[in-house]
C-alpha cells in the first residue's frame, strides 16, 4: 500500500523522552512476541492475531451473500448486541458513511440501527413504533444469547417482526452470530433455522470486529469488507514481531503509553478532529478500558470530539489536573472539497478565508490544539490516516488491537478477560430475583435495608 496509518511521538518529549521510549524498545518487543508464541496471560484468547490472514474468499464471500440477502429484503437492520458485539461495527459504518445517508428517501442502502446494548425503555418503545412501517431485518449477536441487555432487545424485536411478516417469513430475515455449538441463541437458531454464523471460541468481543460479528453489518451497510480485511491484514505484516521497532507502530504506541503512565500520566484522552470518529472512539475506550482496567492498575481510557469538545472539555485539558496525555486521530485528506466564499460585506471578518478549504481551518485548529495542549502541559500522540476509507479503516483497528494486547502485557495484566463486567451482572440479576438468586437476593435486600 503506498499510504498507511502512521504515529508520531515527538510531542511527548517534554514528559518522555525518544531514548526513554527506545528504552522499552526490547520489553515491547518481547511482549509482541508473546503474543506469537502464546506464552502470556489470556493465551486461549488470541484468535484475532492473525485473523486478518487467515480469513478465506469463501469466508467473505458468505458474509456478503448474507448481507446481500438482507438487503434485498429490508430498508432497515437492526444490530443486536452489547460491548464488542456492536461498537466496532457501528465505528467502522460511522466513520465510512455519509453523515446524511439515512435521512434520504431513496436510499441505495438499507439504514442500520442498534439495540440491545442499553435498556431503556424509551429508545426501544421509539425505536419499534419507528419499525412500524419499516420492512426490516435483525443481526443477533451474541455468545450465549442470555445476556440481558440484548435477550431483552431480540426477544421484542423478534415478536414485533414475526407478528409484522409471519414466522416464516421472519426467519428469512433474522441472522444469528453465536456460538458454535452451545447457548441459548445457539439453540434458537438451530430450532428457527436462522442463518449463523460462528463467533470463534478464541476471539473476545471487543476483539472481534474482523469477525461476522462485525464484517457482516458493514457488509450490510454497503461498504467493501475485503478492503477492510485487506488493510488489515497489511497492518498485521507491520506490526509483528520481526518488523524493527522504529517501524513498527503498535509496539512504539504501547512503549510510549507505558513510558507516560510510569511519568504520572494516568488518563489518555482519545481526540478527532472528524465527527465520523465518534464511535471510533467508543470503540476504542471499550477495547482499552476492558482490557486493562484490573488488579488496581491501568490507564483511564476518555474520548472527546473536536473542536466541539474544545469549548467544554477544553478547559479541563488545558489547565485542569496534569494526570493526561493526548492521543489525536487525525485524517490527512477529506473524502470531499469545501472552500470558504466570499461575502461583501464581511460581518463575521472572515473573507481572509476566502477561497481556502474548510479542511484547512480544520486542520490549523488541530495544529492549534496540539501547541496549546503541550505548552498546557499535556504530551500529545498523534495517529495519522490518511483518509476515511476502508483499507485505512482496516489498518487502523488491528493497530490499535495489537497496541493493545502489547500493554496489556506491558503492564504484567490479562488483556484478553474482564472479571469485573460481571459485577454488575451479578448485583442486577439479584435485584430481579433472577431464578438461582434466590439467596443473592435476599442478601442484597438485607443490604438495601
């Protein structure tokens, strides 16, 4: 590929400098390695290393007759799921569609639509009553099928579709991605005839974007899978373990985060400049945030969008406590040209921008940012893109995957559990009297009263 997803790590120097990063050069290294071999912690879990490689033509070309299926039959989908079960979908559909599609009539399309990963009632009262009149299809992902939040969502969504078309009908319209061989939507699927796919044993959610689990509601959406796992793929040569430090850009992510951490700096704010990453960054906090926040130790993982979020969060970043550092997502070129036009009578004193691109303020405040930020005290790492496109997309999400189970390791944790998700779990589950919590139950309402 001649353009690739690039780091830049000089704007750290006043907190960490080049040979301290250059000093965890061979600690880096040999956690990329274990990685290869399997020798570290969570090593059942590592299905997504070479995932991007692995994945056959027969493969992708199942997903995009699925999808095609859908989408000869509904205007909308609706993805159920939770976690990495959904977010690194919707960020990969967010960042690739035009911000507007949804609104227009006569949509090439169908529009994508989640649930199940929250319970409000009001999103899915508002969300079903907006079905009413929508042919539609369900994406069911899920492991085991039991989980709350989407068991709740499906098994609304799946009587408002049989009652709309018929069960048969129905069935034509509802894709499960579970488990191989057990769990309740596993078992659904079988009995219903659903269409399945498999989410590997060996792939955690917020490690399984390049899995069915995300590559078929991408597909749906109408985006180019095969660049997706193309860009991929080409990230995976360069970050493995034989690729020289200096050049290899997950081990110097996860080196600089390790460096910073050690220097006090606590809380990493994920920034864009581009409002089609949002969800990137949802992604991100999930992926990083699970998979080291544990045994009392790890990096707090925040998002903000610019320049939005400069006039909130702003102030925060440039005066508040000195316990952050930066990581900026930045895209080199727009998918599309905007130049500013002239007016005569120049109220708003901006016709010294006439003729430039908006991109080019865009990127002038971005460079603004970066100045104030760091002489506020905030060390900035910068990721460039060079556009919004699949095969960039693609190599951004492995980079950030393999950075991520290269910290893990760096910071001696499991990167690849998440004990205290079930928590929660366990607290809810009493609350409601969940048969086989009779006795959790009775101890929380002891505790309440």
């Amino acid at each position: 590929m001649n353009k690739v997803v690039s780091i830049d790590v000089t704007a750290v120097s006043e907190v960490v400098s080049c040979e301290e990063i250059k000093g965890q050069a061979a600690f880096a290294k040999k956690c990329n390695e274990a990685l290869h071999d399997g020798s570290g912690k969570g090593n059942d879990f590592l299905g997504w290393l070479n995932l991007p490689s692995s994945i056959t033509a027969a493969d992708l070309d199942e997903i995009e007759a699925t999808a095609q299926a859908l989408r000869n039959k509904c205007e909308v989908v609706v993805v159920v799921g939770i976690g990495g079960s959904y977010l690194g979908a919707r960020a990969v559909i967010d960042a690739l569609s035009n911000a507007f599609d949804w609104l227009q009539t006569n949509r090439k399309n169908p529009v994508v639509l989640y649930a199940g990963n929250n319970i409000g009632e009001d999103y899915i009262s508002e969300l079903t009553a907006y079905l009413n009149d929508k042919s539609f299809g369900i994406i069911n992902i899920s492991k085991s099928g039991t989980t709350t939040e989407p068991a709740l969502a499906f098994r609304l969504l799946k009587a408002q579709l049989e009652k709309k078309v018929g069960k048969e009908e129905a069935r034509s319209r509802i894709v499960a991605v579970t488990d191989a061989a057990r769990g309740a939507l596993f078992s659904s699927a079988k009995k219903e005839g659903y269409k399945m796919f498999v989410i590997p044993d060996n792939v955690g959610g917020r490690y399984s974007v390049l899995t069915p689990v995300g590559l078929l509601p991408i597909a749906v959406a109408g985006f180019d899978i095969r660049k997706i796992v193309e860009g991929a793929a080409y990230m995976e040569k360069q970050t493995a373990p034989d690729v020289p430090f200096e050049q290899n850009i997950s081990e110097i992510y996860a080196a600089t985060r390790s460096e910073l951490y050690k220097k006090g700096k606590k809380i990493e704010i994920l920034a864009n400049f581009n409002p089609k990453l949002h969800y990137i960054g949802e992604w991100w906090k999930q992926l990083y945030g699970e998979s080291e926040g544990k045994e009392n130790k790890g990096i707090f993982n925040a998002s903000v969008d610019f320049t939005a979020d400069l006039h909130s969060m702003g102030q925060w970043i440039q005066e508040g406590e000195r316990s952050i550092f930066e990581t900026v997502i930045s895209i080199e070129n727009p998918n599309q040209k905007v130049e500013v036009p002239t007016d005569e009578e120049n109220l708003d004193g901006l016709n010294f921008l006439t003729a430039k691109r908006v991109d080019y303020v865009n990127k002038m405040a971005e460079l603004g940012t970066q100045l104030a930020h760091v002489d506020g005290g905030v060390p900035n790492i910068k990721i460039s893109v060079p556009q919004l496109k699949e095969e960039y997309i693609g190599q951004l999400i492995y980079f950030f995957e393999k950075a991520c189970g290269i910290s893990g390791y760096m910071l001696g944790v499991n990167p690849f559990d998440q004990p205290g998700v079930e928590a929660y779990k366990k607290n809810m589950f009493a609350l409601l009297n969940k048969p086989g919590f009779e006795k959790e139950h009775e101890a929380i309402q002891k505790r309440l009263k």
